[in-house]
C-alpha cells in the first residue's frame, strides 16, 4: 500500500504530460520589477525550467526551456520597442534647435538600428554555432547565443526609455 502511494504521489508531481516543458515567467517577471537588468535576471526563467521539467538537464531540455525565456524576453523587448517607437515619434514631433534644419527622424533611426541588430543577431549566432552542426549542443548553444544578445538589446532599449524619461 505505501509503495502505491509513493507511485501516485510522484506521478501527480509529474508535469501534465512527461512531454511537458515546466515554463513559469513569475520569477523572470519579479527580477525584471526589481532590476531592471536582463544581464542581472538572466536564466531566472530557464533554470527553474529546467529543474521542474521532466527531461530538462538533457540537450532536448535545456532547448526548449532556454526558448520559453527566449520568447518572454522577446516579448518584453517587442514592448520596449513600442514603448520607444512612441517616444522617438513625439521626439521627432519636437521642433528642432535654432540651425538645425531637417534634422534625422529618431523614430526611423530606431526602426534601421533594430532591425540592423535583428540581422546582424541572426548571422553572429550562426558563425558561432556553425562548427556545431550535427551535434546534440547545436541546439542549446543557437538559443544560447539569442538569449545572451536578446539580455544585451532589452537593456540598450530599457535604457533608452530611462533617458528619454530624465529629460
């Protein structure tokens, strides 16, 4: 009978489906409120993920839980660029300085900047992960390399914000 018990006491620990990635955003979302610094919250989403899901310490696991972080920084980071798209639009609206004449529109300079760094993320984590094809680290290393400069452009973006709001 306590050998059943212990049986049904781990299963219902077990995730839904052993398939399952355990994905919680709370102490991602609590670090960001306190720090606001993706380089300081770094992996706050993706270790926990990888402790509570079934098959997280393998390749297949630390993928999938280091992409859920991936795409809750990505969408704080879609946030932040509407959050700045808007500032720099109002910034652009501003007349400009005595002879400054047809000054540079902030808001397409955003626009050029990001999608630059969208490209130029792309092409830097494929020449780093390229010596990896075929191998079981391909995918951890590829994410890897999103995230850490995903953590580096949100903190770029949040400061921007920070200095456009101290003027």
């Amino acid at each position: 009978m306590r050998v059943w018990a212990l049986i049904v006491a781990s299963v219902l620990a077990m995730p839904a489906s052993a398939e399952e990635v355990v994905f919680d955003p709370a102490p991602l979302e609590a670090c960001w409120a306190e720090q606001e610094s993706a380089i300081t919250c770094a992996g706050q989403g993706s270790g926990p993920c990888m402790e509570a899901t079934l098959y997280g310490a393998s390749n297949r696991g630390m993928t999938e839980c280091m992409a859920a972080e991936l795409a809750w920084w990505r969408g704080l980071m879609a946030r932040l660029l509407d959050d700045l798209r808007a500032t720099e639009a109002a910034f652009d609206a501003e007349p400009a300085g005595p002879g400054v004449y047809n000054p540079p529109s902030a808001r397409a300079g955003l626009e050029r900047t990001h999608a630059l760094w969208e490209a130029w993320k792309t092409a830097r984590c494929n020449y780093e992960v390229i010596e990896l094809l075929g191998s079981t680290l391909l995918g951890p290393m590829s994410v890897g390399c999103r995230l850490e400069l995903t953590h580096a452009q949100v903190d770029f973006l949040a400061s921007r914000l920070r200095g456009h709001a101290a003027r």
